[in-house]
C-alpha cells in the first residue's frame, strides 16, 4: 500500500465554489493493490445427477447473474428443480432438497450437493478475477485547504485550516483578507488562483497553482 497526494482542483482549470466550499484543498490518499476474487455464473441452465442414500437425482438449476465469492463461498439458489429418478415429477415443498453450490477455494471448483448428505458433484470451475486498484483516504490522512469566505469592501476573505484524521488543527487556521484592488491573483502557501469573478454567494477563479 503507497500513500499519494492529491492536489485540487487542476491546474488551469476555472472553478466556481459558494460561500464556505474549498477553493483549493490538497489531501492524501492510500493506494491499494486490487481484491482478488473468484466467480461462477449461471448464464445457462446446469444440469447434473447424482446420487444421495442410495436414490439417484436430477437436477436442473436455472439461469441466474453472476456470484462472486471472496469470504463467502457457499450459494442457494432459489430456482432449481429437484427430481428423483423413481418419481414422474419433480419434487415440491418439503420433499425437495435443498441445493448447495459453493466454490473450493484452493483449487476454483464448483460443486453442488444435494441436502446434508450425498457426494459433491463438480459442476464447473470458477474463474477468478482481480479489482483495479482502489483508492481511499488514509488512516493518517492530512488534509490543507482554502475556503472561500466571501467579499466586501473589495477585499475577499478566505480561510486556510488543516485537518489531521479529520480533524482540525486549530493551530493551523488562520483567516486571510486581501485587496482586489492591489490586483487579481491570490497567493498562500504556494497555491496561487486569479479571481474572475467575486460576490457574497460565490466565487469564480482560475486555478494557477495548488498548495505546497
């Protein structure tokens, strides 16, 4: 697992954020190496036999999506059809037995067992998969930003703060007020954004640089 930086909004882009949103922000996030799973689909029907106390069985389990299985490797279906080989019809209600598919997780086989009792039959051998790799923000996570806090007077008002495992770190806040009139582009802590447009809902600016 690699820790990376984000730094946002891009650079050049132009932005527009109401009172009390991030004007700029940069913030880390872990980097995690995919999930690796296995999976069986039942896009057609299976069919299969077997034998459970000496009776032998069919059955017919119908199509269904995709089951993906990680920790949990057993599945029921609910759409099948339970027959024993002496019998004209299917099996209902309480004379049907109950269907277990479950996946062997070393090896990737699938099998089906009918009840709590007969041998596993091998139906199928599951394919396995990994995830892209996947982001989140760290356990550690440090976050700066600034907030746009409105305009008067011709001075905008913007708040810098830090936070740690989100928390804010009163330390490190502080409140910033500059002066249109002494031009345009704002810069704190590296970042720098030129102001389009200001008013007491909003801001619209042009990202030049992020936060150091």
């Amino acid at each position: 697992m690699a820790t990376k930086t984000l730094q946002m909004p891009l650079k050049d882009s132009e932005v527009e954020v109401e009172i009390g949103q991030s004007i700029i922000y940069t913030y880390n996030i872990s980097i995690m190496n995919g999930v690796e799973s296995k999976k069986f689909a039942f896009d057609k029907e299976i069919k299969f036999s077997g034998s459970a106390l000496g009776a032998k069985f069919d059955v017919v389990v119908q199509p269904n999506s995709t089951v993906l299985s990680e920790k949990q490797t057993k599945y029921n279906p609910s759409e099948y059809t339970f027959k024993y080989e002496k019998d004209a019809s299917p099996s209902e209600g309480f004379f049907k037995q109950a269907l277990h598919i479950y996946l062997d997780l070393p090896s990737g086989n699938v099998y089906a067992k009918a009840s709590n009792f007969g041998d596993p039959i091998k139906i199928g051998l599951a394919s396995i998969t990994t995830s892209e790799k996947c982001l989140k923000r760290s356990v550690d996570s440090f976050r700066k930003e600034l907030v746009y806090s409105g305009v008067s007077n011709g001075s905008i008002s913007v708040l810098y703060r830090e936070f740690y495992d989100d928390m804010a770190r009163p330390a490190f806040s502080q409140e910033l007020r500059y002066d249109l009139k002494d031009g345009d582009e704002i810069g704190y802590k590296g970042s720098r954004f030129k102001v389009i447009k200001a008013s007491n809902t909003g801001l619209k600016y042009k990202v030049l640089k992020s936060l150091d």
